[in-house]
C-alpha cells in the first residue's frame, strides 16, 4: 500500500462521471487503442498521478485497501495494463553526461558505416515524391516553424514568421527597397507570417521589398503560392534548385533558408584521401568535398577514419556569397551541432544529415562572411519555460482517443496548456495523464535546443579565396 501508482505517460484518462469513462493508450496495429471503463475505475485512475500511495488514495475515494489494491492490480496487468507501481525509494536518475557523448560518437560511426550516396534520390525525393504539403510536415517532416506556425506564447504571442521578421528588424537589417529570398519554404506559413508581420509594424517599409521563394518541390511551390496570395503583387515564386542556385550576382539583400540545409546532399570521405599525394583512387563524387576540404584549411583532427561532411550545404554557403548583394545578410537555421559530424536522422521517407556547423563557420569565413552562430531560442528569444504537450500524448489523442469521439484530429502544433483548451473545449476538463514539457526540460516536442542559426554578413570586397576557386 506503499506504492505510487502512476498511469504510464502515453496513457490518457478521459474521465466522464455522467456519461462512459475511457482510458486511451498509442494505436495498436495502426487502430486506436481505447477501453471502456467504469466510472468507479476512473475515478481511482484520476488520482495515480505517481504522487499519492495507494493508502493515500484509498482514503480520498473511500475505498478500503483491499478494493485499492485489487484495482491497482487490474491496471497494472495485462489486458489492461496502464498503470506502474512506483517504489516508494527513489531512484536517483542516471544521467552521466560521458554516456550521452559516447553514445553521439557512436552515432556518428554508426551513421558513416551505413551510409549510402542518396544525392539524386534526394533530389527526385523533392521533385516528384511530396504529394501534399500539409500531410509532409503534420506527419513527414515536422518542423520547428511548423509546430509554432499559430500565435505562440514562447515567441512572445506572435507565429514563427512573424517573430523572424521582428527579430530582422530588431537587428535594423530591413529597409526599403531590399529583395529578400526564402529558399525551401515549405508551407509557405513562415512567408505568410513574415510579410503579414511587416505589413502591420513596418507599413513604409513593407510597400517598397520584393519577397522571392525559390522551391524545389512543386507541390510545395503551390502551397507556398496559395499561403502568400494576399502578397501576390511583391511576392515570385521559382521552382529551381538551390545547389543550381538560377539569379544573378548580388540580386539579394537577405537570404533565409529555415531547416532546408540538411535536406542537401552529404558526402563520405576517407581520411587518406584528404593527404592524398595521388596514391589513392578518389572517388569522383568526393573530390568536390576535397577541395573545400584543402581550400578552407578544415580541421579534421577529430575525424574518424571515414566521416560525412555536409557537401551541399558548403556549396549552397558559396553561392549565397554571391548572391548577396554587399552589406546583405544570410540567416540560415538547422538542426546540429558547433563540433559533431553529420548524422543521419532517419524520417518516414527520406533521411537527412545533421549540420556540422564548425565545418560551414570554417567555410563561412573562408568565402568572406562575417558569421555569428547561436541557438535558435536565443536569436527569437523563445521562452523555453512554456510548456509544450508531448509528442505520446499528442499521439493517443489524435489516433485513439478523438476519433472514438468523432472528434478532428488536432494539427501538429505546439500545444500549450491554454492552446489545447481552447482547441478541446470542455473535453479538456476530462482528461487526464496528459503530457506537458518545456524545452528548459529538454527533450520535448520540437525542441529548439538543437538547432542553430548562422548569420552571415557580407562586409567585405570579393576575397581572393574565392576568386581562386573560381578559376
Ligand atoms: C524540411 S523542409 C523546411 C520547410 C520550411 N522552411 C520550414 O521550416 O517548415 C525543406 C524545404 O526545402 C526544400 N528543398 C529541399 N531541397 C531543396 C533544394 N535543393 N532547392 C530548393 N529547395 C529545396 C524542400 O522542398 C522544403 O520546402
């Protein structure tokens, strides 16, 4: 009677005294996973939060031990096994910072051993695979700026877009008669939301840019035309690639390219083709790779025997440096690390790489950037205290529990308690287990703690590093 009960995280009680009580786990082979349960069971499941003993809990619904315990039993066994007794000892959790960088070593090796040239399927994956752009990024590949594409508390109640324009702003970096370029809009929200933004706080300024989306999806390139129609007159949409990269020099004053960067070619390279003195057979893929490697003095001191570079990316960096116009600016946002090499993160249907930003700094600078990294939450001010509902529970609702109800699954957002409300209405009140995190927490729902932004300034005249390369 000591022990806590606490119904597992990806549990989540709707609890309905005047009508039938239902607890909902993740889908089972796909179909939802729902059980009916009596009023009577659901009032004691409402109280295994992990914080009272059963004691303590048969005392509140006044129940005596033995009807507890045989309840507690029930939950905590097959078939209907939602609950875990928790000991009423402690464990101290284990988390030994050597064991989370071990095990991002091992990714990387791990990420290198199995990978496989994907450049051209990559390439086709964007041209004729996405077939609907709100599908790609409710279930494919979730953004950021998607999940805070609404009004947000952590961006201080404004959407993604938006607080990119007013971030840009605050950095005086917007004036009359800039072209601005977004390359890989996807949706198009951001796009929206930034010129919406504009249109509001800096109305002089805002009749007097041009906005230009390159894509290379053509699906994506239609949603991106239909979220910014009401900007059709200062907004043109391109389907190109950005490797391609099809504008003269200098037509831009700002580049956004938001999480696009990792969806860009990487590469394999072996270590002795780097002191290469001709004795190894390159192959004709990585001598690209190569010259940057030699042209940009990269240190790969820390490399393993065969390591991934961000290919694309380093390229998409040069061409960008052209197409800036002087005193123009980059911001460029992905997921990554200042110090780890590319790894592989595995989506439904294609995989990307990691952005090793120590590499693309090198680069940066090399090429003649002016280059500033930080963390995503720092460069929007995202409060990382608001708590976001977890990615389990967002789960069990939307593929259990609301459509037992009749009720529309809930778009991929970043929920807050408040924001959820709103959207549930009265139901709300009825559930229970449900899961919140804030970032500070970390590890929750599109965590912003992994991604970085690279500002790069173009200050100075043409340097010689690139003219060499040129030619
Ligand atoms: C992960 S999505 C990010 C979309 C959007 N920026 C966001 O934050 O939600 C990557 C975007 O880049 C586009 N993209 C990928 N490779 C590209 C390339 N080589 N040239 C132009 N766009 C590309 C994709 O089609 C998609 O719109």
């Amino acid at each position: 009677m000591n022990r806590r009960p606490a119904l597992f995280p990806c549990m989540i009680l709707c609890y309905c005294p005047q009508e039938k009580s239902f607890l909902a786990g993740p889908p089972i082979e796909n179909g939802p996973n729902i059980m009916e349960i009596t009023n009577e069971d659901a009032l004691f499941l409402t109280f295994c939060r992990g914080d009272l003993s059963l004691a303590e809990i048969a005392a509140i619904i006044q129940k005596d031990g033995g009807e507890t315990k045989a309840m507690a039993e029930k939950f905590s066994t097959e078939p209907q096994r939602a609950l875990q007794l928790l000991d009423d000892v402690e464990r101290p959790a284990k988390s030994d910072p050597r064991i989370e960088i071990a095990k991002q070593v091992l990714y990387e090796r791990d990420s290198t051993s199995k990978f496989i040239d994907n450049s051209d399927q990559l390439h086709q994956y964007h041209v004729d695979k996405i077939s609907d752009a709100i599908e790609q990024f409710e279930s494919r590949e979730t953004t950021i700026s998607h999940l805070y594409s609404q009004t947000h508390p952590a961006l201080g109640g404004i959407p993604y877009g938006a607080r990119m324009a007013n971030k840009l702003c605050e950095m005086g970096v917007i004036n009359k008669g800039q072209s601005i370029l977004e390359i890989g809009g996807g949706t198009g929200y951001l796009a929206r939301d930034f010129l919406q933004y504009l249109k509001q706080n800096q109305p002089q300024v805002f009749k007097h840019i041009s906005y230009v989306m390159l894509e290379l999806s053509p699906v994506l390139l239609e949603s991106q035309i239909d979220s910014t129609r009401l900007y059709s007159s200062m907004i043109s949409h391109v389907l190109g690639d950005a490797i391609a990269m099809p504008f003269s020099l200098g037509s831009f004053s700002i580049i956004i390219a938001n999480e696009m960067i990792a969806d860009l070619p990487s590469i394999c390279i072996k270590k002795v083709w780097t002191d290469d003195k001709g004795i190894h057979e390159v192959p004709e893929e990585a001598v690209s790779a190569l010259r940057f490697i030699a042209d940009f003095d990269i240190p790969l001191d820390d490399a393993f025997p065969e390591f991934l570079v961000n290919l694309g990316a380093w390229q998409l960096l040069e061409h960008i440096y052209h197409l800036l116009a002087k005193g123009g600016i980059a911001i460029i946002i992905e997921y990554g690390s200042p110090w780890r090499y590319p790894i592989a993160v595995s989506l439904k249907d294609h995989t990307e790489y990691a952005i090793h930003f120590g590499h693309l700094e090198k680069i940066a600078k090399g090429v003649g950037f002016e280059a500033r990294l930080e963390g995503l939450a720092d460069f929007l001010s995202i409060d990382l205290d608001v708590p976001i509902l977890e990615r389990v529970s967002l789960t069990t609702l939307n593929q259990s529990l609301l459509p037992h109800l009749d009720i529309n699954p809930l778009p991929m957002l970043a929920f807050t308690p408040e924001t959820l409300e709103e959207s549930l209405g009265d139901l709300y009140h009825r559930l229970y287990n449900l899961q919140f995190r804030s970032p500070k927490q970390g590890g929750c729902l599109g965590d912003p703690s992994e991604f970085y932004v690279f500002t790069l300034s173009k200050r100075e005249a043409y340097p010689s590093r690139i003219e060499e390369r040129a030619n």
